[in-house]
C-alpha cells in the first residue's frame, strides 16, 4: 500500500479549529492516517499522511470549512515510511 505525506498552507489558527477539522477531516476520508497542524508556524502548515493523493479533496473540505488553503507538495513515503527524495511539488 502506498503511503503519501500532503503538505499544505492554511489559515487555521487556533487549537479549537485545529482540533474541530483534524477530528472531521478523519471522518470523512478513511484514506487520511494522520494530520497535523503547525499553528507555531507562520503558513500554519497541515500535514496530512494518507493512503491516496487526495490533495484537491483536502483542499475543498478545507475550503467549505470557510479556511484558505494552498497546497505546498506531496511526498511518497517507502515501506518503512520514510520520505521518498523525489517530491512532487505542483
């Protein structure tokens, strides 16, 4: 199974919203295993490790949820889960 590492810019920036979409983002895609949200960072950076390259998806729900998002670049991870070098950036 592959395994992908999405990286996006976002306008969240608190805890609470950080929890609410993390918990509904899990909810409606059994594809994404684990997400982040760097609210010390000043993009405020999701990281989402997923099963698929579902980055327009994420990118929408973000969208409908009222957040701006960007997407940055997605990652293939090996069978150990460690980065691939080649990033696809778009």
């Amino acid at each position: 199974m592959k395994k992908y590492v999405l990286i996006f810019k976002t306008s969240i920036r608190t805890i609470l919203e950080r929890s609410h979409l993390i918990a509904k983002l899990y909810n409606v895609s059994k594809e994404v295993k684990f997400a982040t949200i760097d609210l010390d960072d000043e993009d405020f950076i999701l990281r989402v490790e997923s099963t698929q390259r579902n980055e327009d998806f994420i990118s929408r729900f973000l969208h409908l949820e009222g957040h701006q998002v960007a997407f940055l670049a997605a990652f293939e991870k090996d069978e150990h889960g460690r980065p691939l070098l080649q990033p696809a950036y778009y």
